[in-house]
C-alpha cells in the first residue's frame, strides 16, 4: 500500500508542479514575444528558449519527485522510481504528441527524465543509507 501511495504522490506531485511551471514559462514566452515585437533581433534566440528555460526546469522537476517517491515508499525505491518516471513521462509526451512528432531531442529529453526520477530516488537511498550508517555508528560510540 505503501509503494502504491508514493507512486501516486510522486507522480502528482510532477504533474502538479509541471503544470505550475508550464504555466509560468508561457507567462514568460508570451511577455518574450512581446519584446521580439519591438526588437526584432530577439527573434533568433527564440528557438532556444525552451532548451534553456523548460528542459533543466523539467530535469528538476523529475529528480525531486524521484526523491519524493523514494522518501515515501522506502522499498522498492528504484522501482517505484521508475514506475512514476514512466507514468508522468507518459502523461508528458502523450499531451505533446497529439499535435507533434516525437523527434531525436524529445528521446534525449526522455531518457534524462527518466534518469533523473531514478537518480533522484538513488540520491534519497544513498542519503538514507549513509545517516543510518552514521546513527549506528554514534551507537557504538557511545
């Protein structure tokens, strides 16, 4: 029950937040656009803007929620990582494809969501393993 909880709170909690920043980042192209208006030079960097604003962002976004599920879950944390990877990338490039096609970059930014939710779940295990490490250690201590 408990493994089903964080799947479902990890992957809430990208879409959630990805919707949020997805709205923000068209709050931004909208107010970008309106400069390109008045200088046309901007124009060029447009293509751009995505790669270097929404991609890191989405990244983050998957390494946070790798971590949240994994901090939820606590076994089977690399599984239920990737179980939520599969489900908000799903939901992610399903909305994108209805209009488009999936292109060489999009795979690259698939693998690295995915790599991302895995890692982030991989840093929680690591950081869980080494504070518990460190406990027995002071145990002993003392």
């Amino acid at each position: 029950m408990k493994n089903i909880t964080a799947i479902f709170v990890g992957s809430l909690f990208i879409i959630v937040v990805g919707l949020t920043l997805e709205l923000i980042f068209i709050i931004i192209a909208v107010g970008y656009y309106q400069l390109v208006k008045l200088w046309p030079f901007l124009n060029d960097a447009g293509v751009y803007f995505r790669y270097v604003l929404g991609i890191p962002f989405f990244i983050l976004l998957m390494f946070l929620g790798g971590y949240i599920t994994a901090a939820i879950s606590k076994q089977w944390v690399l599984l239920n990582c990737f179980i939520v990877a599969l489900i908000t990338i799903s939901v992610t490039f399903l909305a994108a494809l209805s209009y488009s096609v999936l292109t060489l970059s999009g795979m690259v930014v698939i693998a690295f969501a995915l790599l991302a939710t895995v890692a982030g779940g991989w840093h929680w295990l690591r950081k869980s393993v080494s504070a518990l490490e460190g406990a027995s250690d002071n145990a002993c201590i003392t």
